[in-house]
C-alpha cells in the first residue's frame, strides 16, 4: 500500500511537471534563503543550516510526508572533503483537506534544518563552500508545481562565535521542531479502528492533539482523529487502513500550534477510551509544589543562603521583638522570597513562549549576571567580617518589616545557583503545566525557602530556643562570612569561565573598587562620622557600570574533564555510542552549578568511578549548559528538567535511560556498570 501510493504520488509528480503551463520557466512560489548559524566553525564541531522557507499567499509547501498527495523534499548536496550533512529536521506541520485528500502542509513561513560536520584538523581561514539543490513540490488548492532552486553559503574555519540575532533566530525556529517524547508509545489496529496510546503527564496542559505518521500505513489520512486524557497518557482513535502497517510505528503527536514530540510506537493493546477527560489534572501539579517546597527547604543549607538565613534568625533573638513584630518579619521575609520566585519563574515562562529555550537559573547565563551577583555577594561577605555596617532604612525603622523583605528577596536570588533532591523533577514539570499551576510551584519553591524563618516567627518554642544574645554572635557573623567569601571566589572563577581573562579582570576590579568604597564607609561609620555612606555610592555606581559592561566570550571548545575519555556531549554521538551496544554516562553540568560540582568532585571524578567504568568500557559525555546551549537546553528538557545538573544512564541495549538522583554518590556510580 505505502510503496503503491509513493510510486502514485511520483507519477503524478511527473505528470504535473510535463503538463502544468509555465512549470519549466521555474516561477518560484516559496522564497527559500539557505542559512547557517555559525559562518566561522571550529574545526571538529557540528553547524546548523536552515532553509528559510517563505511560500507565496495561497501557495504551501510539504512536510516530509506530504500525505494523500505530494512529494517528500528531495536535497542533492556538493560539499568539501570530508564534510557530512545529516537527515533534514522539518517542523510541526498543518493539515489541509483538497477534495477529500488529506495533506500535511506549511502555509506560512517555515524552517528546515539540517547539522552539517565540519572535518577536524583543518586550519583556521579554510574556506569551506557549500551547495545544494533542492527538489520540492508547492501547491494552491488548485494547482500544483514542482520547483528546483540551487542554494549556497560559505563557511571559514574560525572561533565557533555565533552572533546573538542568528542565535535568537535559529532557536525561533528550532521551538517550533518536535522534541523527542522520551517514552514509547503503543498501537493496535483492530476491526478497522487504529488506536495509539502516547504516555503523556496528565497535568501538562495541550491543544489540538493530532497524530502525523512519519509514512504511509499507519492511519487513513483523511479519517478524523479522536484523543482522550487517561490519567498520564494519550489515547488516540482513528480509522485505520485497509493494509495496516506491522512492526514500529513513527511519527509525530502534535499537542497544540506549532508544538509536538517525536514518537515511536511498539505494537500491543490499546483499551478503547471514551472521548472527553480532556481537563487539567491538579494532581499532578500539587505533586509538583509538593516537589518544589521539600527542593526549598533544603536550599537552606546551601553556603550562600544559610548564613543569610542564620543571622536574620538570631536577628530576632537579638532585638527581642515582640508576638506581633516577629509575624509581621517572618510574612516580610516570606513576601520576599516568594516574589523573587514568582518574578523569575514568570520571566522564565514569558522567554519560553518566546521562542528562547532556558532553564531554571537562565540568569546566570550571562556574565553581567554573575557579576552583579558577584558584588552582591562580596558586599555581604563584607558586612559579616564587620568591615561595614548596613543601615536600617527610614521605613524599616519602625516594625523592621521592610528589611525582613529585603532580606528574603536576597536569599531566593543568591539560591539560584544551586539545585537539590526533589527540585529538578518539580522544577520540570512546571515547563508543561499551564501558566498559572506553573507560578504555583514557583511559588512553592520560594514557600520552602522561606519556611525555617516562617516558622520561626510564628512558633514562640522555636524562638526561645535560639541562643541568648552576646558577644559570640559577632564571632559567628565573622565565622559566616567564610562561606559568602569562598561563594565569592567560585563566582569570580564562573564568571571567568564565562568571560574570559578580560572579563574576570573587570568584574574583580569592580569587586575591589566597591569593597575599597565599603570599607572607607566602615571607618567612617566607626568614627561616627555624618553621612557615613558618601564614599561608598560613587564607589557602588562606578562597580555596577563596570559589571554590566561585561561581555561573554566566544565558547570555547569542550575540553576533557574528570573521567579518563570524557567526550563533549552530542546526540549524534550518544546514538553512535548506543549502536556501539557501550553502555554510557551522560551527565550534564554547569559552571555557575553548585550542586554539580559537588557531585563532579565527590562522585563522578573519583578513583572508584574510574576504575569502574574503564573496567567496563562506559562512555562518559558532558554537556556544560554554562552557556545556555538550545540543543542541550531542549535535550535536558525532554527528560523532564528544567536545568542542571541532569545525570543519565544507559544500559547496554536499552532503550531508555535511567534518570538518577541530583545528589550522587562514588558508590552508587561505581555499581551501575554491574547491571549493564
């Protein structure tokens, strides 16, 4: 039946060449410009090209399987020595029905692309042209044309720098490809009906589901589709064909506009399900805050937010606040932390509709960020040793609520580098849900972090228990500032890896200007001088000028870290390794990460993980999001994180990794090659 219906197609395909007036002068209907998004690569690395595909009012062009009627895009490449061009990527298309025929179509702009390798040891400046010849079929709803254009672009072996607008324009497009579902699905046809079962969150929000095979076979093109929502999964109904396909199934489940996963389905039973369920589970959502709260709580632990949270603790004890004054600064404290967490998962969510692909902690992808941090952290760290006094604003003065919020927001914004148990899979489930259960597990995040002082505000037992006031809270103050000064360190070498010895140079001169502005304050203030704060706003103004000019390098490329054949990360090499039947380690991290350097130093680059995994012959691949890579960031996204650290483990011949923990052992990795 499929191969009958190709060769129709191409026949018709001839036909339409022969007979259609004007066909052979070549009138184009779709403009196509051929774009690479780096034009200066680095040997060895991997360039992304797209045709950018403009159709003319009424005209349409094909997805890689036209349906009923049309043809596939046909490429015919010339490239350099050496060089490969992998499968074209087409995005989610639109159906349109012509005279009962079923088409799968792009009716506005569009993108393919496709990953062309460029040779390792060529020298930079070498020239590397490329040309292809591009075969394709546009249509009306009344007459169709075949179409030939030859396109080219030159690429020169460089830095691998890529401009930001290129960038922000290939990830446009990019959002609109569909990501691998990650699960499998199954399928059954039975007395005429073909039946798909998708595992799918039941709190992830969707559209339109339609269901596009990959080829013929599988589904009655023009038959309508039915779907329904069975607790974590999909179940699609249409008619099935007169010769169902055997074997795997592939294809594409669309869930809303431009929006779908990658599919493969396995044969096996499929329950009918009756049509509707279609609304949102909270179920899933409340597991989700639950995740979040429990990942908070914990942060508090963490260098750069228990001290915050230890002194305003004994803050309280210190001052002797009254029932009432303690509340209002732990709900302060509370609004603070809780605020921040909504603001930056709301930005988070807005830039994820835009068409950017980021994570939790997407900030800290740019180096101005780390910078500002980096003095925030450094003044802090000041201010325990005791160089400075921080003043208490007029509106503070009265209940001390206005710094108790101050302080909360400080805490959830110093938080955001680090990641711990229970955090990752909340934290990604909120990437699927609807916008305002999204906010409600951002909200919980900032909840737990804010619980231990809320707590504290509100049960007087827990307030009588803190020490009594003396001089050994100004030993402690100096004894906390240790962590804020090494979380100062590891920023200045992030901000390093981020920017470059220029860029490192800056951001510390501005670290020292404003510590010299701040310690001049310091004495003035313990000489009881007036206006005490003088020298150090030039100082602070003249710091954040110098941080926000800060700029990124072009990335460098990956070196080998840690375990002995350590390979950057890829997923062309991560199937190539699979193929091999190795088992393999992939692990993603990233320099502003604190909870993946933990597990980087005690777990992944120890003496027993080595051993293991050379005795075994595992691959090991790293993928440093530092930079926020789209291809990593989709990649971490379709297992269900919203950011680092990610650890995934391969079996020999399985098809599906086991996700493990965020917090590793050298035990726990050292057993995993025995089950492999």
């Amino acid at each position: 039946m499929a191969a009958r219906q190709a060769w129709l197609t191409a026949f018709l395909f001839m036909i339409v060449a022969l007979c259609v007036p004007g066909a052979g002068a070549q009138t184009r209907h779709v403009a196509i410009d051929l774009v690479a998004e780096i034009t200066r690569p680095a040997a060895g690395s991997t360039v992304t090209l797209a045709f950018d595909s403009r159709p003319e009012p009424e005209w349409h062009g094909y997805w890689q399987n036209p349906g009923d009627a049309g043809v596939e895009t046909q490429l015919k490449w010339t490239l350099p020595d050496g060089m490969r061009a992998g499968a074209l990527r087409f995005p989610v298309p639109e159906r349109l029905i012509v005279g009962g025929l079923m088409n799968y179509v792009y009716e506005a702009p569009f993108a393919q692309l496709v990953d062309v390798t460029v040779p390792a040891g060529l020298a930079p400046g070498t020239r590397l042209p490329i040309t292809v010849k591009t075969d394709y079929l546009v249509c009306t709803t009344e007459i169709c044309v075949p179409e030939t254009q030859t396109l080219s672009t030159e690429l020169t072996v460089g830095d691998g720098a890529v401009d930001g607008a290129t960038r922000a324009r290939f990830d446009a497009w990019r959002q609109k490809l569909p990501r691998p579902l990650g699960s499998r699905a199954t399928w059954q046809a039975e007395n005429g009906q073909f039946r798909l079962a998708v595992p799918f969150p039941a709190a992830a929000d969707v559209g339109d589901i339609y269901f596009y095979p990959l080829a013929g076979g599988a589904v009655d093109y023009a038959a309508p589709q039915t779907a329904a929502r069975e607790g974590d999964r999909i179940v699609l109904t249409t008619k099935a064909p007169t010769s169902p396909a055997a074997g795997e199934i592939e294809g594409v489940l669309a869930v809303g506009k431009g929006q779908g996963f990658l599919l493969s389905a396995a044969p096996g039973a499929v329950a009918a399900v009756a049509p509707g369920g279609e609304g949102f589970a909270w179920g899933g959502a409340l597991l989700a805050f639950a995740g979040a709260l429990l990942g908070g709580l914990l942060l508090n632990v963490m260098p750069c937010v228990f001290p915050i949270l230890s002194l305003k603790a004994l803050g309280l004890a210190r001052s002797g606040e009254t029932e009432g004054a303690a509340r209002r600064e732990a709900l302060a404290y509370t609004a603070g932390v809780v605020l921040v967490c909504l603001a930056l998962g709301g930005l988070l969510l807005a830039l994820r509709a835009g068409g950017a692909t980021v994570g939790w902690a997407f900030q800290l992808q740019d180096p101005r960020v780390i910078a500002v941090l980096l003095l925030l952290v450094m003044g802090i760290a000041l201010n325990l040793a005791g160089l400075f006094e921080l003043p208490t604003p007029r509106f503070a003065s009265y209940s001390g609520a206005g710094g108790a919020f101050a302080t909360g927001a400080l805490a959830a914004f110093v938080a955001t580098p680090c990641t711990g148990p229970f955090m990752g899979a909340a934290l990604g489930a909120a990437l699927v849900l609807p916008p305002l259960a999204a906010l409600l597990v951002f909200g919980g995040l900032g909840l737990g972090i804010a619980l231990p002082f809320l707590a504290i505000g509100f049960v007087p037992a827990l307030r009588r228990r803190l020490p009594r006031p003396g001089a050994w809270m100004d030993r402690l103050r100096r004894i906390l500032s240790v962590p804020m000064f090494l979380t100062a360190l590891a920023l200045a070498w992030v901000l390093g890896r981020q920017a470059g010895v220029d860029g490192m140079t800056v951001g510390l001169a501005a670290t020292l200007l404003a510590g010299f502005g701040l310690w001049w304050t310091g004495r003035r203030q313990h000489a009881g001088r007036e206006r005490a704060w003088w020298p150090a706003a030039p100082a602070l103004a003249l710091a954040l000028v110098a941080a926000v000019l800060v700029r990124p390098q072009a990335p460098a490329a990956a070196a080998t870290i840690g375990l002995a054949g350590t390979e950057p990360f890829s997923e062309q090499r991560l199937a190539a390794l699979r193929a091999e039947g190795r088992p393999v380690f992939a692990y993603f991290t990233a320099d502003w990460c604190l909870t993946c350097k933990v597990n980087e130093k005690a777990a992944i680059e120890t003496e027993a993980t080595r051993q293991a995994f050379a005795d075994r012959n595992v691959a090991v691949l790293v993928g440093d999001w530092t930079d926020g890579d789209p291809l990593l960031g989709r990649f971490i996204e379709a297992h269900n994180r919203a950011g680092v650290p990610l650890y995934l483990w391969y079996p020999k011949g399985a098809d599906r990794p086991k996700v493990l923990p965020q917090l590793l052992t050298s035990g726990m990795l050292a057993s995993l090659p025995e089950g492999a």
